[in-house]
C-alpha cells in the first residue's frame, strides 16, 4: 500500500490559466466585400436602386405624321430590415471567484456573430425571392429561375454534362460564366465571384485542369490554394446552403458584385452597463444590428448544384 505524505495531500495545488480563447468558429464576413453595401439606412422598407429597362428604335412613320413616343420600363427592388439583438451578463459574484475577464473575448465573440449574420443575409439573397414594384404598396415577387425575368434558366444542374450526380467541376464553373454573359453581363469588365465550401474547394483541387500546368503557363494553385480560375474570385463559406429535398446538393451561388445588395439599417453597436436592479449588480453587454439584403438583377446570379454530403457549418 502506497504511503501518502502530509507534504502531497496539503501542498500540492492545480494551476489554471488565465487565458480565454473563442472555440473554432468563422470570426470575419466572408461575403460582405464581394456585394454591394451602403450603410445608413431607415424607414420600413428600402429601395437599394432603380432600373431602365431596354429601349428599342423603331421605323419611322409616314412623313408629316406625328410622333409616337415609346414608354420607358421602370422598376424597382425592395429590402425589409431584419432586427437581432444578443444580451449577456457577466455576474460579479463570478468575477470574484475566477481569474479570468472575459469581457474582451465576449466583444469579439458578438462581432464574429455579426459578420456571421450579414454573410447568413447575403447567402439568403442569391436564391431568395425578390421584391419588386414602383412603391411599396404595389409589390410583386420573383422567385428565382422562374418567371418572365428568366428567360434562360440560371440553375445548373447537379448531374450537368456528366449524367451522374458530381462536385464542383471546371465545366459547370464554364457554364455559369457562359450563362452570365447570355444575360448580356459584361465578362471583360465585370468578375464573377463564386462561393465554395472545403468540399467544393477539394472537388477542384481534384481536377487536373486546376492542378496540373500542362494546361496554363502559371499554376492555379499557390501556397496549398486556389487563386483565380477561369476568371472566377473565390469566396469560401461553410454557411453556404442546401437543397430543402436534397440535403446532399450544396447550392453554390455565382454572382457579380452589383448582382447583390446588402443594406445595413444599423451596424452593431454595444452598449455596457451595469444592471443594478438585479442580484450582484452584473455587467450586462447589449448588442443590437438591423439589416437586409436582396438579388438586384435576375441575369446576375447563378446557381451551381454540387454533391455535397460534409454537412453544414459548425458555427451555429
């Protein structure tokens, strides 16, 4: 039988760090500079722009005749503020029992959930239904890929020119480049911008076309990477969505910059106080953010179904 001494059972002690980290989580906006944004806001509703639809010459009339003037088409896009507010306490009576201050952690922690937020916005936008309509008491909707407003279908199908259920491919990547330049989208001024996951950043890296430089002087990857490929600006996101019918197809989004708005009614503002009407007088961190995002254009955003079984982000 093991013999304990006085020495091990009252002086030994067990140390703790007072260092706090944030758990894994994504910490900036991913999507926010890729769109087009404004700041300031206010009223129920908002107008992010307003467009002219094509005019068209036509073939004079008999000479003398009068003229006929032809109607310009107007229309407008709408956006509705979406308000979130996150409340936390740090009790006093715990602050006297630990080592720890969390209080600067916590601020980056509600700043990450704020980029998390407008990047959750963005990615609702690409393939959510619009508002459209002169004011806002003559609203109409368009669903995506569906409607007048979509002549040529901007969905790209999961099997598509291979007739079995893929990834992301270079091919499909071609397909969404030649559907924006359908929609009469200027490609030698504008550049796509594509939202992937690690899984579709794989299927690619996969591909010999990406990784191999027997087809392109200079190399697609660089440092473990993909920089640009066939024109595209890359973006990566685990927020991004799936399939409600299929939880195995990732939708991946294909759009350019003024294909999107994302307008911000209030950016995340903190107030800290100290709540004295409850128990140990707490600190309390309130945090409030309002804002909206909407598609611009049918013609500017592009759907790319990819299989997809990683499952979504692991931040909530």
């Amino acid at each position: 039988m093991a013999v304990v001494t006085a020495y091990e059972v009252e002086l030994l002690t067990v140390q703790y760090t007072s260092a706090l980290e944030l758990l894994l989580q994504q910490m900036n906006s991913r999507l926010r500079g890729a769109v087009s944004s404004k700041s300031g806001y206010v009223g129920k509703m908002a107008s992010p722009v307003q467009y002219l639809g094509a005019l068209q010459f036509k073939q004079p009339a008999a000479r003398g005749s009068t003229l006929t003037p032809s109607v310009a088409g107007y229309q407008r896009r709408w956006m509705t503020p979406n308000d979130r507010d996150l409340t936390i306490h740090v009790d006093t009576f715990d602050e006297l029992r630990t080592i720890v201050d969390p209080k600067s952690q916590l601020s980056a922690a509600v700043q990450a959930a704020a980029n998390r937020f407008f990047d959750d916005l963005i990615i609702g936008a690409f393939f959510g239904t619009a508002s459209i309509g002169v004011d806002a008491s003559s609203l109409t909707t368009e669903t995506f890929d569906s409607g007048s407003n979509f002549p040529v279908s901007v969905s790209i199908a999961e099997d598509f020119s291979v007739g079995t259920e893929t990834g992301l491919t270079p091919k499909k990547m071609v397909e969404a480049r030649r559907i924006l330049r359908k929609y009469e989208n200027d490609m030698d001024v504008l550049t796509p911008h594509i939202g992937i996951s690690a899984q579709q950043e794989s299927d690619l890296m996969s591909k010999m076309e990406v990784i191999s430089t027997e087809f392109r002087e200079r190399p697609v990857m660089e440092n473990g990477k993909i920089g640009s490929f066939l024109g595209f600006q890359f973006h990566y996101s685990e927020r991004l969505g799936f399939d409600s019918s299929d939880t195995d197809q990732r939708l991946v989004p294909v759009w350019l910059e003024d294909g999107v708005h994302l307008g911000v009614w209030k950016e995340v503002s903190t107030t800290i106080s100290q709540r004295t009407d409850i128990v140990s007088h707490p600190w309390q961190s309130y945090s409030m953010i309002s804002a909206g995002a909407t598609r611009l254009q049918a013609g500017k955003v592009v759907k790319i179904r990819c299989l997809d079984a990683s499952g979504g982000s692991l931040t909530i």
